[in-house]
C-alpha cells in the first residue's frame, strides 16, 4: 500500500493577517540569542505626519480587537 492510500484527511487552515499575527506577531520579542521586536517600532504615514507606533498590547480585549479599524 503506497502512504498516500493511507492518508485519511487533508485539514488547509486559512487565516488572514490579523489572526496570524495576532497568534504569532508577539512570539519572539528582542532578546542577546534573537533579532526580534522591542515594541518602540513604527509605521510612517507620510511627510508631516506622525508614524503609527506598534500595538504593544498583552491582552486581546475589545480596544485591541479594534486596532487598527477592522471595517475596510
């Protein structure tokens, strides 16, 4: 019997960008061992204006699940 006979189920698992991150953007924070994030980035909107600074919050509340406007 070939292994491919033997495959039951293919589960694909789609998620767009909010949930990826929102599961692993925060994963590796800057540490001596790895080149990560130390929550002082930013994002510039354009000339003159201010940069949007990273959302560093720890707890999925409802302020969070807003940030940035999930209305498109």
């Amino acid at each position: 019997m070939a292994a491919r006979d033997e495959i039951r189920h293919v589960i694909v698992l789609m998620l767009e960008n909010r949930s990826f991150d929102c599961m692993l953007g925060d994963l590796y924070p800057a540490g001596p061992g790895f080149n990560g994030l130390t929550g002082n980035e930013s994002n510039p909107l354009g000339p003159g204006l201010p940069a949007i600074q990273v959302n560093t919050t720890k707890t999925m509340d409802s302020s969070a699940a807003k940030t940035p406007t999930p209305d498109p």
